[in-house]
C-alpha cells in the first residue's frame, strides 16, 4: 500500500471517524461573541493549533514511538483533561478514530493494537500515536496529519455555523498550512512529560458548550 496513498485517505473528509460532529470549541466561542468574524476565525484556528501541539501531539509522539504503551498515555490523557467537553471529545474521536482503521485494514497487527486502545479510554492522542504507527505511517505525517485535522475540523465547524463560506474555509485552511508545518516540526521532541494547556480561554469557551440553549456539535 502506498503510504502517501493512505495518508490521503485517512486525511480525507469522507473517513468516517465522527469529527464533524465537533466543532473544538468554536459554537460556543461564536455564540458567545468571540469569534464574530473570518479575522477572529483564522486567529481561533492559530490558537486551536497551538494548543494541539502541546496537548494532543505529546502523547501521540509518545505513543508512537512505543504503541505499547498506549494504556499508560491514555490514563494520563484522562487525567490530564479536566474539561469534561474536551475529555468527552477526546474520548469519543480517538475511538472512532481506531475503530475505523481496524475495519478499513483488518489486519491481526491493527486489530490487535484497536483492542488495546479500546480496553481504555481511548483518547484521541495515544489512539492515533498507536494506530498511525501501527499503519506505518511516519512521525512527521502523522504530526501534520492531527493537526491538519483539527484545522479542517475548525474550519467545517465554521461553515455550518455560518461564520464562514466554502471558499472562505478553503482559504483559511491553506493559509494555516506553515503554522501546520511549523508545530508539527517544534512538536517532534516532545513527550508525555511536555503535556501543557496554552489556550485556557479557549478551555473555558469550549468547557461551556454544555450550558448553550442550542447547539449543532457534540463539542
């Protein structure tokens, strides 16, 4: 299998891994008001990836470089968030996540390493450090690969929010290309032990989304 090939597809928006059923924060931040805008909507893109390298990116490097050891990342990734929104969120993606793979590529190997994600909690950090190892997929690609994610994730939240049009989006998803490349490439050291939450604000906006009148997300 071509990795490039399967880096596409598990990069595509029609890999069912549930990721469209949150939007990282964003309703509540637009309810809110704080995010009112495409210039305040690229800024929450720039935040949300930051805060991907320091708090999902750790423990996917650690877990990648040792799939073994995804039981001990995922009880510390659950002690680690606090916010019940984004442990919620974490949970639920980072199954889905390692669920999808085992059905798409049902080999003994990816199928052995979803039982051990699963017999956890399953967050998104050690599922996808494991799983991507697992596929053999690069560290490197697999740090730009999250994060792109989570971009795209921000950015199709923002269209169904009406905060933002297609064309918008896809403009704002290509211009947060270097900022991808530049924490995957400051994130690469990292490990569980370099754990740290850089964006409490938007901690606090996203651990509000249980309290909006109204939502479309789970988060």
């Amino acid at each position: 299998m071509s990795s490039d090939l399967l880096i596409w597809q598990l990069a595509d928006s029609a890999f069912p891994t549930g990721s469209f059923a949150h939007s990282w924060g964003l309703e509540a931040a637009w309810q809110s008001g704080e995010v009112p805008d495409l210039l305040s909507l690229a800024r929450f893109v720039e935040v949300a990836l930051e805060q991907a390298g320091r708090a999902v990116l750790p423990l996917l490097n650690a877990a990648h470089r040792d799939p073994l050891s995804v039981t001990r990342l995922d009880e510390l990734a659950e002690a680690f968030l606090v916010n019940v929104v984004a442990n919620r969120a974490s949970r639920v993606q980072g199954r889905a996540f390692s669920s999808t793979c085992a059905r798409v590529w049902p080999s003994a190997a990816v199928v052995g390493a979803d039982a051990r994600i699963r017999q956890g909690y399953g967050h998104a950090g050690p599922a996808m450090g494991t799983m991507l190892r697992t596929l053999d997929i690069a560290a490197g690609a697999a740090r730009q690969l999250c994060l792109f994610a989570t971009a795209r994730g921000v950015l199709a939240a923002a269209v169904r929010l009406g905060i933002a049009g297609s064309y918008d989006a896809q403009r704002l998803q290509h211009e947060a290309a270097p900022l991808i490349r530049a924490v995957a490439e400051r994130s690469a050291g990292l490990d569980e032990r370099d754990l740290a939450q850089t964006a409490p604000l938007l901690d606090l906006l996203q651990a509000a989304h249980d309290r909006l009148y109204s939502r479309l997300f789970q988060s």
